[in-house]
C-alpha cells in the first residue's frame, strides 16, 4: 500500500519468492494500519534509516537499500 509508484517499481523485482507465497503487508507510514486491526505481518517502507525502530511493525525496508 503505497500512493508513490516508485514502491512498487523498487519492489516488483523483490517480491518474487521463488517456490512458495508469502503473506505479509508492505505499507508507507502514512498508510500503516492501526495496532491490531491487521494480522498479516507489517513492514512498513521507509524514506530513510530511522533513529529508532517503527512501533507495531515486524519490520521496515528503506528505500535506498533496495534493489531489484
């Protein structure tokens, strides 16, 4: 979930997992479901490192670090 179309050009060549599904949430902040209205695991995709980690996610990606 994402309203830049860069995400999903940056992650279209990630999101292939060879051999299996996986099911999980790629979010912008602003987009981020609130705490305990999604089950699916939550990355949220970030514009730069954080000084601490997001709160209510399993993860994030920052966008300079990926490659597709």
């Amino acid at each position: 979930m994402a309203h830049e179309p860069f995400w999903q050009a940056l992650l279209n060549g990630c999101a292939a997992a060879p051999g299996g599904n996986v099911i999980l949430l790629l979010t912008t902040p602003d987009l981020l479901p609130k705490t305990g209205t999604c089950l699916l695991p939550t990355v949220v995709l970030l514009e730069e490192e954080p000084l601490v980690g997001p709160s209510g996610v399993s993860d994030w990606l920052v966008r300079d670090t990926l490659t597709g």
